[in-house]
C-alpha cells in the first residue's frame, strides 16, 4: 500500500476511531486536555510507522494502547504511576464491546465515554462556538480547516477557541461525566447542536474525497438515541431523532456507480430505506405528542418527513415546506433557512422568484458552495445557460467536497457544450 493510501486510511480511521479514544482516555486521566494530546501524539506515532509497518488488525485499540503507555510514562515522570497504573491496566478494551449499546438502562447511568465526551464539551462554562468547535475537534475528528468551514469561522479563530475552552475547562476542573439530571437542561441544546453537526458531517462531508460519511452520520443517530434514554422527556430528541432517521434513509441512493453525488430530485426513491423513513415517522410522531409545538429540530424533521413520504418529486408539498420554513426562520433566523426556503419558492412560484430571494443572500453567505449551486440551477432553469455554467464554476472553487466539486464542474462543461452545439 503506497504511503499516500496508508495516510488516506489513517485519516478515516482517525475520524472513526477518535472520539472513543479521547473518550476512554479522559476517563482515565481526568484531565481533558491531556487526553487529546495524547490521543494525538499517538496519531502522530501511527503516521510514523504504519507506512512502514503496514495498518494493524485493530488500528482503533493500537492507537489507545501507545496513548496509555505515553500516559504512564506521564505519570511516572510526575511519580503518580502507582496510583494509576492498576486502574489502566487490563481495561483495553475492543472497539467492538465500546459499540454495543444496551436495549435497557438505568437512565441515569449511560456507560457511553462518547456521550459523557458531549456533555463535557458542552459544559456551560464554554461560549457556544467554543463547544462546538471543541466537540466538532474531539467527536467527529474534523480538522481546524474543516470546523471552520462548518461554523464559517476562520482557522485562526478555530484554534483559539478550542486552546481556550480546553484551559477552561481544566480550570474548572469538570468532571468526566454524564451531569445530573438538574443540570441536563442547560446542555441540552448544545448536545443537540454538535449531534446533529456530527450527523451533517456524515451525510454531506464538508471536504476530502467522498461526498456521505455513514459510519458517522451512524454514530450521531446512536448517540441521540443514547441521549433519548437519557432525556425521556424531551421532546426535540425525538425530533433530532426523527430529522437523522428521515435524512439517512437516502444514503444508497445519495451517490452514482462513480460516488458522486445525486440530487434529491435525481434519486431513484425506490432505493430509499422504508425502515429509517418508517423509524423518522415514529419519532417525530412522539416528538408531538408532548403538546409543546414543533421545536427547531422538528421543524426540519417535518420538512424532512415532506420529501420522504413523496412518491416523486412532483408530489413533494412544496407549499407546506415554505410553511415550515418561515416558522423556521422566525423561531431561529438563518441565511441558509432562507437558502433553503428560496429553493422551495422555486418549486411553486417558479425559478424566477426563488432566484431573487437567493440573490438577497449573497452578502450574508459568502464564500458559501451551496448558495452558488442554487444559484446555478436556477439560472439554468431560467434559460441563462452561460450565467448557470459560471455559477457553477465558482461554486466548485469554493471550499468543500471534491466529490461535490467535480460535480458541479460537469454540469458546468455539459451547459457550454450545448451552448456550443447550439452555435454550429
């Protein structure tokens, strides 16, 4: 395997693997902070050696075993190694038993160093762009440059917030632990807020080769239900719940023979997962059933819930959709809310009207592939192929998935080839 492939595997495996790691790792230590940086010195020894060694049978335990041994000879350099070397010993686990999730529970016992990772990244003492690009660092194992592409943020400002919320929470001395049940209420919104960011992650990754990550957007399903045992009495997990289960039921149909995307409109809905749709219908179903409205995550899910029960295209509610997408922008105002309500415009009062209200959100989404995708398609739609096919361009130049990108440069070829044959 050349070293270029070795560096491709370890990356994903790091971004499998990463959070259990910091995970177990913390709960060992205690110490946070430490637990990434040993986690990442062992990515570092990994990098090293395995071009040269090839990738072990089990890469996610040969990590954790080198950040143990880095932590002992932490210890024995500080002379705490006979306080803690009995409890590391014998506790290396396999990444197949940190998987399995229980039917049952004692909901307020969740044995999940994942989960307890949330929350303590979610801490309340943490500003809100420090939690998510600290949990977006440690649960998903997404670089500086790609968390900054998620929360449009500079890479710069990326590194200060996670250097900062790391010394703070050291400071504060927060414990490796699921809160009690008094305090879950205040965390809630930011475990939420870095699931569903996680999930996102998975089934539309903001960069690298390939445009769906399941194996994660699995794992924020996994968590949210952890997080449902947790919280039986909140509604919006269910409908995050809902949301995930209604988006991931179009996995097998979201890429061609080549892995590259297809559009919603393109999918072949016959490939789309019953199950999932039937499991996003169950919970957003229970989601309501608390009488308290549809929160921010149950909008979403209702809108999901419009494209996965259409037969076809055409049959889609389009006007519902719209509906839910000015209550969405009115409980929680957002430029791509209203990029994704522009698009539903267009599919009932037509391309033209959709494309003024995109166009009124250039300067809110700067540098935003998406925008210049819709735009793209609308100026297609309208019959302005040499306007589509530059949108088009511009939008593969923009910071995102290379999948995604060399899409978006097809169909910017396929509008100037006709353009040109139409010349002849």
């Amino acid at each position: 395997m050349s070293d270029e492939r070795v560096h491709r595997a370890i990356e994903a495996i790091w971004r499998g693997e990463s959070a259990r790691i910091v995970g177990a790792l913390t709960r060992h230590t205690g110490d946070f902070g430490w637990a990434e940086d040993l986690a990442q010195d062992a990515l570092l020894e990994a990098v090293a050696k395995w071009p040269g060694t090839g990738i072990p049978d089990n890469p996610g335990a040969w990590l954790l075993s080198v950040a143990k041994r880095r932590a002992i000879d932490g210890w024995r350099r500080r002379e705490r190694l006979t306080e803690r070397e009995t409890l590391m010993a014998g506790d290396l686990r396999t990444f197949e038993e940190w998987d399995a999730v229980p039917e049952l529970g004692d909901p307020d016992r969740i044995d999940d160093d994942v989960l307890r990772l949330v929350f303590v990244a979610c801490h309340p003492v943490l500003t809100p762009q420090a939690r998510l690009a600290l949990t977006l660092r440690t649960v998903a194992g997404l670089t500086t440059e790609q968390i900054a592409r998620v929360l449009l943020m500079t890479v710069p400002a990326v590194q200060q917030r996670i250097v900062r919320a790391k010394r703070s929470l050291a400071d504060a001395d927060v414990p490796f632990e699921v809160p009690d049940r008094a305090d879950r209420p205040a965390r809630l919104a930011s475990v939420l807020q870095v699931i569903y960011l996680l999930f996102t992650e998975g089934y539309a990754a903001g960069d690298g080769r390939h445009p769906i990550r399941p194996d994660v957007a699995r794992e924020a399903v996994r968590l949210a239900r952890q997080l449902s045992a947790l919280m039986p009495g909140e509604p919006e997990v269910y409908a995050l719940i809902a949301l995930m289960e209604f988006q991931s039921s179009r996995f097998a149909a979201r890429v061609d023979s080549e892995g590259l995307p297809i559009t919603l409109a393109e999918q072949n809905r016959a490939r789309w997962d019953r199950s999932a749709i039937r499991r996003g219908s169950e919970a957003l179903a229970t989601a309501q059933s608390y009488g308290r409205g549809l929160g921010y995550y149950g909008l979403q899910a209702s809108v999901a819930e419009c494209h996965a029960i259409a037969p076809t295209p055409a049959d889609t509610d389009w006007r519902r959709i719209v509906r839910l997408y000015d209550a969405l922008d009115t409980l929680s105002p957002s430029p791509v809310v209203r990029l994704n309500r522009a698009v539903a415009v267009s599919m009932v009062d037509g391309p033209a009207a959709g494309l003024a209200q995109v166009d009124q959100l250039a300067d809110e989404l700067v540098d935003f592939r998406p925008l210049l995708a819709v735009r793209a398609e609308l100026l297609e739609q309208i019959g302005d192929p040499d306007a589509a096919a530059s949108a088009f361009l511009a939008a593969a130049e923009l910071p995102g998935n290379e999948a995604e990108a060399k899409v978006l440069r097809r169909r910017a070829d396929a509008l100037q080839r006709t353009r040109a044959q139409s010349e002849l």
